[in-house]
C-alpha cells in the first residue's frame, strides 16, 4: 500500500520514518528548511525501537505539486492548519483512500469527514513523544509508539483493509490499536494532552515538576476531573481507572519533556491554545459543566467567555 505522511513533524516524522524503514512505499509532505533537508540528504530518526533510522532518497513534497495517489493519509498536522490540508488530501486520494487524522483535537475526524464528503475519513490518536531536532531529523523522546485508530459513527470502510495498515504498523514497531470505539479512545488520548499541555503551559514547568506532589499535579488531577465531568455529558464512557492513567502516563514522561503547546507560546508561534484549551470551556458551557480551572488557564491565555 502506498502511504501518504501529512505532515512530517515529531508525529508524522515517526509514523512515515518507522514504515518507510520497514519498507513500505512512504510520501512525506513538509516544508521549510525541514523539507529541503529531507530532499537534499534524506529523513533521520532517532528512535528507542530501532535505533538510528537514516533514509536516502525520501519522496518528500510541499503538497503544492502533483504526484501519486495514495491508499492511506496520516494527517499529522497542527489542528489550525487542518483546513489548509484538505486541498492535498482531494489531490492525493482515490475513491477507497483511507484517511487518519491524528491531530490533539476532539472534532478532528468530524470535521474532516464534513468536508470531504466523497472520502472515506476514520478518526485516531496517537501515544508518543517526538520532536524534529534539526531539519530533515526526528527525535522520539519515549519509548512508547501507539497509534490507535477506527472508524467513526456510521462510518462504512473494509475492515480487511483497516487490519492491513494495523499490519503494516505492527511490522514496521508501531503499536498499532485497531477499535471500534475511537471516540472514547480520543477523548482518553485528549485529556492526557490537554491537561498536561495546560498544566505546563499555565506554569511553564517540565514535567518533572508535574510529577511532584505539589500544586502543579494537583492541577493536573483537577483539570483531569473536570474532563471526566465533560465526558459524562457527551456520553462517553470512560473507565473507573480514568485518573490513574492519566497520572501513569504523567510518570512515565522523563522529567525534562515540555508540552509543544508551552514550547510554542514561548517561542512566540502560533499554538494550539484553541483546539486544547479554549475547547474544553466551550463544550463545558455548551452542555452546563463547570470547570474553573480550565476557564482560569483560559482567561490567562486570553480567551474572554467564561463558564
């Protein structure tokens, strides 16, 4: 199968690196220096798995030009740049094209399918730490490499082919989850996301900090709570062991990891302050759930309504 990678950054740059490695007929799209270095002297990943991935000779493009249809699009981008992916998605699919979006959203897989109507559009969310460290290289910052992803509500695709690219992943390193509740599976991926890139943004603290007793985990825990209550009136089931989960992953992050969400406001680019905060306050007020400390980190980083 021939793979489209939408967006080559920490997430799309391990997905296509990994199945590019194990042979498998990988396209990248990026830009900037990082592209050019990709097609100058090809795509590096520092991976725990494997090791040292170094791959010549790398199909990589800005998705301006023309090129090959594909059977499968990671779209790994940024949730603001999700509306300037939709043109290389309509270039690079086919009628049976299977598109995964893996974006820190709620509403990635909704959106998407909305406005392609004629394309099949399945919903995911992906575990890992991962960051390009110089142009044209990738840097996997933890162990843990699993994408999950499935179809969504009403939603009809070939399961064979869904088992093939779980397939392809599993052989190419990658814990590859194939469910058949992705909704729930992306609130769960979200909350870790949101709560963790809040929490270090609103303090600017690593994670070690986080994982002290103390006020920064405390806030982790409340805002971890305040999604759960969000959970229950969208209906989606969440596990008895919710919070516990959240807090393993926490531990399980090496203590200098810092959320892209805190890296990007410091660097002064634009960030998902959107799609992981603002987001929250808004279903909340939408269905009635207080959260005070998400509409607190909202205020600071200049979201106005308050629940």
């Amino acid at each position: 199968m021939k793979y489209l990678i939408l967006g080559t950054g920490g997430t799309g740059g391990c997905i296509g690196g990994f199945l590019a490695n194990n042979a498998k007929n990988v396209t990248f799209i990026a830009r900037g220096a990082h592209l050019e270095a990709i097609k100058e002297k090809g795509l590096v990943v520092h991976s725990f798995e494997n090791g040292e991935i170094e791959l010549k000779n790398v199909k990589a493009h800005s998705g301006d030009e023309e090129f090959e249809k594909v059977d499968v699009i990671f779209v790994c981008v940024k949730g603001y740049s999700m509306n300037e992916a939709i043109p290389v998605i309509r270039k690079a699919a086919h009628k049976n094209t299977i598109v995964i979006p893996i974006l820190n959203t709620l509403s990635a897989g909704e959106k998407l399918g909305a406005a392609l109507p004629d394309i099949i559009v399945l919903d995911g969310c992906i575990y890992i730490s991962a960051y390009i460290s110089a142009p044209g290289e990738i840097t996997q910052g933890i162990k843990i490499f699993r994408l999950v992803f499935g179809p969504r509500e009403n939603t009809k695709v070939d399961m064979n082919l869904l088992k093939k690219i779980q397939e392809d992943l599993a052989k190419s390193s990658i814990d590859g989850v194939l469910t058949d509740n992705i909704k729930c599976e992306i609130f769960k991926k979200f909350s870790f996301t949101s709560a963790y890139a809040s929490t270090g943004a609103y303090y600017d603290v690593v994670a070690g900090e986080i994982k002290k007793e103390g006020k920064y985990r405390e806030m982790f825990i409340a805002l971890i709570k305040e999604l759960q209550k969000v959970a229950e009136a969208l209906n989606v089931k969440l596990s008895d062991s919710f919070i516990r989960d959240n807090l393993d992953i926490l531990d399980g992050l090496t203590s200098d990891t810092t959320a892209s969400l805190q890296k990007d406001i410091k660097a002064g680019k634009k960030d998902e302050r959107d799609e992981l905060i603002f987001d929250v306050v808004r279903i909340a007020h939408n269905y009635g759930v207080e959260v005070p400390n998400y509409s607190k980190i909202s205020r600071n980083f200049g979201y106005e309504h308050d629940v």
